[in-house]
C-alpha cells in the first residue's frame, strides 16, 4: 500500500518536472547556437513552419523539446568530457609520440598524449593532385605574361601535410606528395615552411587551432622576406597577457575537451600606415593595440583571440605606408597572413592583400591579376595560402575555381 503511494507520488513529481521543462522551453528565450556542438540548434520559432498533417510539426517539436531542455549546455558539455576521459583513458598512460588518434566525428586527430589537435591526415587522389599541377601552370603563365613583375610562391604547410606521422601511425599521407608536386610544377622562385620534427609542432603552431602561433607567423614573414630578397624586421616585444584561454577552431569542432592554448602576440618597430578598405581610410598607429586588449571585456565563453589580434580587411584592403622609393606589393594569401601582412607591408610603399575566394564569393567574379597588375603599377606578386586554396572543393565553394589566376568570365 505504502509502496503504491510512493509510486504515484513519484508518477505525479516527474510528470510535473516534465511539464514544467516544457512549458519553459516556450516561455524563455531559446539558444540559437551550440557553440559546445559547433552546430545550428531548433527553435520554438521554426514549429511555426512545420505542417502538423504531414508529421513535420511532430518531428521538430521533438528535435525542439531535445535542443532547449533546461540545463542542455552542461549536460552536453559533461558528457562530452566524460567520454573523452573514459574511452581514451589508456592512451594517457603510454608514449605516443607522433601516434594520432581521431577525436569523434570532428574530422580532427589528437598528436599522441599531448593537447595538440590538426585535422586528419589527407588521402591521395589523382584528380586533387592534377589541380596543383594546373594551378602551378597558371602561375608559371602569369609570370610569362607579366615578366616585368617579379613572381614567388611561399606555400604555408599545416601539420596535416607533412608526412610527419606516416610512420607512426602505418600510412602514407598525400599531403607530402601534393607539396613536392607543387615544388616540382611551379617555375618561379619558391618557398614553403619546413616543418621537419616534433619540436617544430611544439614551436610553430596553436595546440587547438589551425593557424599559426607567433613564432610561427614570425618564421613565415622571416621565410617570405628571405625568398623576395628583403631584409626582415625582428620581434621587439612578446605580449602573452591574455593567458590559457585560447580554443581555436580545433577546439570549437571537439566541443572543447581538451584545455585551452596560449595566445601571444609579437610587436616589430612599425611607423604609423593607412589602410584604405572599401574606399575608406583608416589610419594606424603601428603600435600593438594588443598589448591594451582586455580579456575581462569579452562576454564570449570560448574568445577567439586570432581575429582579435589581427586586423581583418577582407577580400582586399591596401597598406599604404607612403614610401615612394619602394616598391608596390600584391600579396595573394588566406587567413595567415593576416598574422604577419601589417609587419611585410612596413618595407613596401603599397602593399595590397587580396583574399581570392573571399574576393569571388562577394564580387560574383574572378579577380583579374593582369588587369590589376598594370593599374596599379605592382612590382612584386606573392601567392601566399595554403595548400587547399590549389586543389579543394566542398559545400563552403570550389577553391580551385575561385582561385583562378587566368582571365576568367562572371561566374
């Protein structure tokens, strides 16, 4: 009897729970995005749409009753460490070295025991590799074309393309076969990062992320000047105020398991510059404005410090540091080189940094390099980004189409 009492009293608790947490679904404001997930969540707005007769409306109430429940981030975020510490527990007890291990469906690999992440190692493939090839001859007739401006190529290597973990891991990795296909293929004077131990991993680059740390952006800007024949500026100061807090875009696609990297910043001897982005002038100190940057000031759980470092004047933007008896720059590159493009532009008189796909994407066109070229009286043409930018294509666009280097129609 006493026994049955408890059961209704406990019937009629969780039921009340239950409604509750679904009458607060609709009452407080919804999550629209999972940054743990890295991922789009349901809304009470989006029921709206759904059609209750074709079972539409049924479906999203449950993926909504599933997305918004009460608490969600810290159950999500608990279960995700859980399963990481438990299902990897061996591997914490034994030396990995260079052994990689997938981290989920993340598309990213941890590098042994360490808290160093990269994207998983790439598979060789005859058409991608072909691409590099064409993409090589492009430049190769772009120089031919333009044989008063000096062309180079600096290709930047992430650690997913070095053939680094091949022998520990039992494989054979493409990324080293699309390098070398480039270096043989190109004709102008080329250059790429030699990444060539662990130590190099350690040195170079984010634990968490997939740019470049300080002194690696320091060795890209040191590489490139060395191949163009100039000399480099070095480092006067190192800013690391901002501390453990750095998850990079590795981290983001984990769900943020593992801790968090070190950001720094260096500082060079830079006189004052503008940047003129969409018509507009924007003058600059030369000084490092990261230097006064307040962590305490950002309301983000999870601050992405790379974009709050480094200007970003994207698609194109050109650095006028007014120095008449210099020479004028292109420099065709990614997201790198934002890191370094404020530092290489001080020894230029012009220096202009075009983005290609972002450039494709916003202008529904190809950028015209010869056209642009003549213009603006260019004297040196650096093609800068890595080596997805000559060969990929997925849901995001075609890299290999938008970066074109031949004169092309409108898309």
């Amino acid at each position: 009897m006493n026994d049955n009492k408890y059961n209704k009293i406990f019937s009629v608790f969780v039921v009340s729970i239950l409604t509750i947490v679904g009458i607060l679904i609709f009452v407080l404001p919804n999550e629209e995005i999972s940054a743990i997930e890295n991922r789009k969540l349901s809304m009470v707005a989006s029921l709206g749409k759904k059609s209750y007769i074709e079972g539409e409306f049924q479906s999203q109430l449950e993926n909504v009753l599933s997305d918004q429940f009460l608490g969600r981030y810290n159950f999500v975020k608990m279960k995700k460490k859980l399963d990481y510490e438990f299902l990897n527990l061996a591997y914490f007890n034994s030396d990995l070295d260079l052994v990689l291990r997938p981290l989920g469906e993340s598309g990213v690999s941890q590098i042994g025991n360490s808290k160093y992440m990269m994207d998983n190692l790439l598979i060789y493939d005859d058409i991608s590799n072909q691409r590099i090839i064409d993409k090589a001859n492009q430049i190769n007739r772009f120089q031919k074309r333009n044989s008063n401006v000096e062309v180079y190529v600096y290709l930047p290597v992430n650690l997913h393309e070095t053939g680094l973990f091949d022998e520990a891991n039992g494989i054979d990795s493409a990324g080293k076969y699309y390098t070398k296909t480039l270096e043989d293929f190109i004709e102008v004077p080329y250059k790429n990062l030699v990444v060539q131990s662990e130590n190099d991993i350690y040195e170079y680059f984010q634990s968490s992320d997939h740019h470049l740390n300080n002194k690696g952006l320091d060795k890209m800007y040191h590489d490139i000047m060395e191949l163009i024949g100039e000399e480099a500026k070095e480092p006067i100061s190192e800013d690391c105020h901002v501390g453990m807090n750095f998850y990079g875009t590795y981290s983001s696609r984990t769900g943020y398991i593992l801790e968090p990297d070190q950001f720094c910043k260096y500082s060079y001897d830079i006189e004052p510059y503008s940047v003129i982005y969409n018509n507009e002038i924007i003058s600059k100190s030369g000084k490092n404005d990261f230097e006064k940057f307040n962590v305490n000031d950002i309301k983000e759980e999870y601050p992405y410090f790379y974009n709050y470092a480094y200007d970003s004047y994207e698609p194109l933007a050109m650095y006028d540091f007014n120095q008449e008896n210099k020479k004028n720059v292109l420099l065709v590159g990614d997201s790198l080189s934002r890191g370094f493009i404020e530092t290489f532009a001080s020894s230029f008189n012009k220096t202009f940094r075009l983005v290609p796909y972002d450039y494709t994407m916003q202008n529904n066109e190809y950028f015209d390099y010869d056209k642009f070229v003549e213009e603006n009286d260019i004297d040196i043409v650096i093609f800068c980004y890595g080596l997805v930018n000559y060969y990929y294509q997925d849901e995001w666009g075609d890299r290999w189409l938008q970066t074109t280097i031949e004169e092309s129609p409108i898309k």
